[in-house]
C-alpha cells in the first residue's frame, strides 16, 4: 500500500471582469456566460474564504439572494445544492439557471438587491504545494489528519471529489486502496454531513469519527 | 525585537507555520520589494512593519523601501487619497507634476534595488509612477491599493489611472474597492499582528496606568474610537452620539489617533474636534505620538465598546484590532467595515450618530450578548484576520506573479 502524501493548497481570490449583478435576472444572464471558474469559485471554494458569520447556506449564490434580494423561497433551492457531486461546472450551471427561470415565471417582479449590495463574480487561483508529510498506515489517519491545516482538509476531503470518477475524497480513496479491510472508516467519512462544518470544526470531525470507527477511544 | 514566525505558533498552531514555511520554499531568495511612502503611522506602515521581517525569515529577500517627498508632495497625494475615495478633490497640472517630479527623483536613489528586485510591490498611489520610470525593470511589479477606489473621483482616476494600468496585476482589500484595470485583480483582505504593541496581551497593571493617566472613570461605561483625525473617521458624528446616548446613561468617550507624516489635514481636524470637546470632562481626544501602540492596544481593551463610525473606509484595521481585543464593534456601513462588523454577530454597522447611539445603549443593556460577541470576535480574527493568513495569500501571489499560467490550479 502506497503511503498518503499530505498536500496542502493556498487560495488567491482574483475579481472575473464581470460587472455586478443587481438583480435576480442579471444574476442570471452573469451566471449563465461566466467561465466554470467563476461557477466553482462561488459553490465548491467558500470555506476556503474568510468569513465573520456563519452564514445559513455555504454557497455565495444562495446567501445572496437569501441576504440581498430577500428571496427566501430560491434561496432554499439553490443553498440544498451539493456542489461537490458535480463533476461537470456545467452541470451545476444548468441546474442553477434552472431554477433560476422557474422562480423567475413564478414571480411577478424581477427581486432587486439595494445599491451597495451587488454580487460580485469571483473566481480564484489555487497554488498546491506537497507538504513533504506522509502518512504510512491508516491507523494514523485520525492523528494525522489533526495536524492538517484547514486548507489541507479542503483539498483532500472536498476538492478531492471532483478529482475522483467515484466522486469520493482522498481520505476513502485511499482506505479502499489498501488491502486490509476498512469499511467501518470508509463508511464513517461517508457519513459526514459536511455542509455545516467549517474547515476546522471538519477537521475535527473527520478524527473523531476516524477514531471511533477504528475503535480508537 | 526581531520577530520570527515560530512566535506565532502558540496562536495560530503548528500546522499554519507549517504551511507556510512550506509554501516559501519555492521563494527562497527571491528579491522582493515594498515601497510606500511613510515608515510610521497608518495601516500601511503598520502591515510593512512585520510583514517584511517575516518574510525574510522565511527566506525571502525582502526589504522595505520608503519613498521621500515634499510638503507640496504631501498635499497632492492626500488630494489623490480623497479624490480615490470619491470626494471632489481637484489636482492642479502643477499638482500633477509635483507628483511626478518627487517619484523621478525617488526613483534615482532606488534604480538599482527596482531594477533587479523579482517582485516589486508599490503600495497606494504616492509611489505609484515608479513603475513607468523603471524601463529596465526585470520583474513582475503589482500595485496594492489599500483604499476603496471603487467610484473615485474622475478628475482623479485620470489622472492617476495611467500609472497604475501598466501594472502586471493589483491587490486590492474588498472586491468592492476594486476599479476595472486592464490587468488581474486580486483580493487580499489585510490583517493584524497578535504580538505587536498593539495587539499583545497587556497585564491588568498597565490598563490601570493608562485609566489613570488619562483620568477614565472605571465605573462608567466606555466607548473608544481609534483612528487618524480624518474627516472620512467621522470623529465629530462619535461626539454627536455619545452625547445623545448621555440623555439617558452615563458614558465616557476617547477619541485616540496619531499623527500620520503623509497627513497633512490631519491637523485641522484635529483642531476642530478639540473645540467640539472643549469644556466636556467626559470626551478625551487625545493626539499620541505615532509610536505609543502600547497605550493605543490598551485603550482598547477598557473600552466596553469600540466605535468607528467612518464615513469612508479602507479595509478599518481598527475594527479587526477591536475585535481581537474581544470587544463588540459600532461601525459605519462602509468599506472594509461591512465585511467585519456583521449585526449580532461581531457588533453593529451603523449610518448616523442616533443609529451608533441606539446600538451604544442596546450593548450597554444587554451584557451576555456583548460577551458573546467578544468571545465570538476574536475566534473569527484568528481564523481569517491574523497576519499569517495574509502572509499565506501573499507567497501565493509570488508563486502566480513568478511561474503561473492563469490556470484556475497549479502546482508548485
């Protein structure tokens, strides 16, 4: 069994050249030609992104519209959305101008943000860096993973899932490589509920639930 | 004391100083340089101040260099800074040229450093036109504006838009701030230093000294606004509010700022808020010289709350100080501001003297949730607003500036 290289990554946000949007239809119209990175910039990387709140949903599209336009009933629509299930950008663009156009035939008015609340397009570049840390058994997975950093845990355990076909992160990429059996580990890090989580509350839910599948006390 | 990045562990964790010393391995030895225009006072020297000895313990070769000028150079540079921020500020042609005229003859003494220095950040517009004198320059060179230029004013932004569109890319605090430039736009929120003066923790016995030296009264509440006597500080709308919050409750007001070199209506403002002040024992203004952080950190942690009510900001790394100290923040909705002071959460964004008054009176009166903001503050600070973060964000604009392609991810 190969040891897990650890890597880490830095993320550096960068303004898109788009203009802002103000309101749910420009959103739109920015939303349906700006580049995927711009779409993975506002759905997969925001606990990347420094924050003073923890805000109800974990993507910028729907935060804003729950925040600025005041749209509840789209917000909860579009802030259920797994941004990591989608392989494909363009999936998840489809599917979030979908219901975009649905909301906007059921509403008698296009909803409008106040000026000074605009949504800005983003994307981001990430610089990826092997930490020289590897890990040599699975039974020091739990221990290991607390000495990550937070960006760490989103390269492995987040981003990672758009790296693998299977749609899985590293961490079970990994446990399912080895010969010996760990199911019990693989199925507690599917079990994980991540959305809620920031990246060093995961961390610490990812090593305990590691332990205790393991039987670690 | 020469500060190292080890000294930050106990704060921010092994695996953070980990990452980064990581990340500068691919930079070791290059040559990059800062200049600005004041070696002291403003969030700008304050940034530079630990951000350059870090670096270079981490390998880098960084140094700092401090642009010279006139009073008449002064003058011109804070129309600029007014006129970036959108208050009508007009630039003579003479203006115009004294800027210029004062950059060539920095740029004379700093050829050589500019010249062969691998990465060259010029931070605001003072230093600004380094760039076009620098025709042999062999780097990458990124303009680092620290204010909201976002709808400047135009006169101004002409003026000055031809310096800073030859720029490889731009740094700005806020998306917001942002203003199109024919280059790539990062965003790099700037950040405090947990053991500086300003910020360290500090033992009861020297709060003590500071309440007496400055006669507070420890038995009634206290509000403190830190920051330079600058109209965009809104110095005399805090006074409008605390008087009005003193209808109903007793208060204690401190108004602290230093004198900036590269300030030059600092002075007048001053003057007018002394007289505002005058006769009323309860509203302390007070001038501190620009190296007196310690009482600056220490007038912050007696406050109850802390205030900035500006009308215009840059990023406000007042706001971040207070919230570092734990300490629930009233701040005007603008700027950098927005983005720390979220209602409920870390203080209250206010628009008038009545709002600041109002969310004065509900802190005051409802002290678990003035508690709970402060224990709640200061975590967030140490998640995304200490000087590692940014440290973080700046080797990886290098490693972009130096070997990236525009990929969304690279590899180093």
């Amino acid at each position: 069994m190969k040891n897990f290289r650890i890597y880490d990554c830095a993320l550096l946000a960068r303004t898109s050249g788009l203009p802002t949007a103000l309101n749910l239809r420009e959103l739109r119209e920015r939303l349906a030609s700006c580049s995927s990175n711009v779409i993975y910039h506002h759905f997969c990387e925001t606990p990347m992104v420094a924050s003073f709140d923890n805000p109800d949903y974990r993507n910028d599209v729907a935060v804003w519209i729950k925040l600025h336009l005041g749209d509840r009933v789209l917000a909860e629509r579009i802030g259920i959305i797994d941004p990591y299930s989608f392989f494909d950008m363009e999936e998840l663009r489809v599917l979030t101008l979908d219901l975009i156009d649905e909301r906007l035939s059921e509403l008698p008015f296009v909803p409008s943000a106040p000026p000074g609340s605009e949504f800005y397009f983003m994307e981001s570049t990430t610089v990826v860096f092997d930490t020289g840390r590897a890990i040599e058994h699975p039974r020091d997975l739990a221990s290991s993973i607390l000495t990550m950093t937070g960006s760490s845990i989103y390269f492995h355990f987040l981003e990672a899932r758009r790296r693998h076909p299977e749609n899985i992160d590293d961490f079970s990429a990994w446990l399912l490589d080895s010969p010996e059996e760990f199911k019990m580990e693989v199925n507690a890090l599917h079990s994980i509920d991540f959305t809620f989580f920031t990246l060093s509350e995961l961390r610490n839910e990812l090593a305990k639930l590691l332990s205790h599948a393991g039987g670690i006390p | 004391m020469t500060i190292h990045l080890d000294m930050y562990e106990g704060i921010v964790g092994a695996p953070v100083i980990g990452q980064l010393r990581q990340l500068a391995k691919g930079l070791q030895g290059k040559r990059v340089v800062h200049v600005n225009s004041t070696r002291e006072g403003g969030g700008v020297a304050e940034i530079l101040d630990w951000m350059v000895p870090l670096m270079c313990d981490m390998g880098i070769d960084a140094r700092w260099e401090v642009i010279q000028g006139t009073n008449e150079f002064f003058n011109v540079t804070k129309s600029i800074h007014n006129g970036l921020q959108g208050y009508p500020a007009p630039i003579t042609t003479r203006g115009w040229q004294t800027y210029l005229d004062v950059n060539v003859a920095n740029f004379e003494t700093l050829r050589p450093i500019l010249e062969e220095a691998e990465v060259v950040l010029i931070h605001d517009p003072q230093p600004a036109p380094l760039l076009k004198l620098c025709q042999n320059r062999k780097g990458k060179w990124i303009w680092r504006g620290h204010i909201d230029i976002s709808h400047p004013y135009r006169p101004v932004w002409k003026g000055l838009k031809p310096y800073v569109a030859g720029y490889d890319a731009s740094i700005f605090s806020m998306n917001t701030f942002a203003h199109p430039l024919p280059h790539p736009q990062f965003i790099v929120p700037p950040s405090i230093d947990p053991l500086s003066d300003k910020n360290c923790d500090l033992e009861y016995s020297e709060l003590e000294q500071v309440r007496a030296r400055f006669g507070l009264d420890p038995d009634r509440p206290l509000v403190v606004q830190v920051s330079r006597f600058d109209r965009f500080k809104d110095p005399l709308g805090v006074i409008a509010a605390c008087r009005l919050v003193r209808t109903v409750t007793p208060l204690q007001l401190v108004l602290a700022g230093g004198g900036a070199t590269d300030d030059p209506e600092g002075k007048a403002m001053l003057d007018e808020v002394m007289e505002e002040a005058a006769g009323d024992p309860d509203i302390h203004v007070l001038l501190l010289p620009p190296n007196d952080d310690r009482t600056i950190n220490a007038l912050q942690r007696l406050a109850d709350i802390i205030i900035q009510k500006s009308t215009k900001e840059g990023f406000g790394l007042t706001v971040t100080e207070g919230l570092w100290k734990g300490k629930p923040v009233i701040g005007g909705d603008v700027g950098g501001i927005r983005r720390q002071v979220v209602n409920y959460h870390t203080g209250f964004l206010v628009n008038t003297p009545e709002g600041a008054a109002h969310r004065i009176r509900f802190l005051l009166h409802h002290h678990d949730l003035k508690k709970e903001i402060g224990i709640k503050a200061k975590e967030f600070i140490r998640e995304n607003f200490l000087l590692t973060r940014q440290l973080r964000e700046y080797l990886t604009l290098f490693h972009e500036a130096l070997q990236g392609s525009g990929e969304r991810r690279f590899y180093v």
